[in-house]
C-alpha cells in the first residue's frame, strides 16, 4: 500500500502550491513509472480516498504512465524496459528493482542502468483563482 504515502505527497504539494496562490484545484496530472509497481487504479483510489472533505475533493486526476527505460554507459544503448515486469513480479511478491541492475546490455554485454520509469512526478496542476467556497466544500481542511 506504498500508493497511499506516495499519493499522499503529491497531495500535501499540490494543496501546498494552491494555499500559496489563494486557488482552488481543477485537475492534477501525474506520472507514473511503471517500475514504481502503482498501477493507476491504485493511485486514484488513494487519490479519491485521501482527497475526500479536502480543497481537491471535487479536483480531476490524470494519471500517464511512464514506460521504464534503461541505458548502457558503455556502448550507448537506450532501450524500453517494459518485458522485465513479469520478470521482476512472482506470485505477488515485492522485489528490489536494484535486481535490474543484473539485466545485460544486449548490445556489449555491459550492466544496465535505469534512466527513467522509476519515479512519480506531478506533471502539472490547474488551478481556478479564488478559494473554493464552504458550501461546495463542507468539511474543507485548513
């Protein structure tokens, strides 16, 4: 349930960055690598969850996928990770991702490092001037 924390930071900036503006929130867009093992209906489950009686409950979240890719430092080789997801997952078991780091470069036989598809980033926010009023939101948080 790693999601529920990780979602909940993105909450705390995005009502962070709309408090500093006096703004109320539209949509928030997100990324998610698709090494971060959040699938997107988990991330807007914790979304609706954690933003329910908050100034986002009645904001839109977008949720992109990130496709993990890897790099070799020796020949250059740039490459889609995506086959390695069942190789990493067995029954339902978490494992370190560090273990992609044993993946060889096709290319030169070189260790792969990963260059993008492990992280979640805020893509964007859309913020409507003016603080939503009580009534739209009765339980708003301060």
């Amino acid at each position: 349930m790693h999601e529920f924390s990780i979602i909940s930071q993105i909450i705390s900036s995005v009502t962070d960055e709309a408090k500093k503006r006096n703004a109320s929130v539209k949509e928030v867009q997100i990324e998610i690598g698709e090494l971060m093992s959040i699938s997107e209906d988990a991330a807007r489950f914790a979304y609706k969850t954690l933003t329910e009686n908050t100034i986002l409950s009645n904001s839109k979240l977008i949720v992109y996928i990130k496709k993990a890719t890897a790099e070799c430092d020796r020949c250059g080789y740039r490459g889609d990770l995506s086959y390695i997801g069942d190789e990493i997952s067995d029954g339902g078991h978490e494992h370190d991702h560090n273990l992609l780091a044993d993946f060889k470069c096709s290319k030169c036989g070189n260790k792969l490092r990963i260059a993008d598809g492990n992280d979640c980033r805020i893509k964007s926010i859309v913020l409507v001037e003016g603080k939503p009023s009580k009534s739209s939101h009765p339980g708003s948080k301060k």
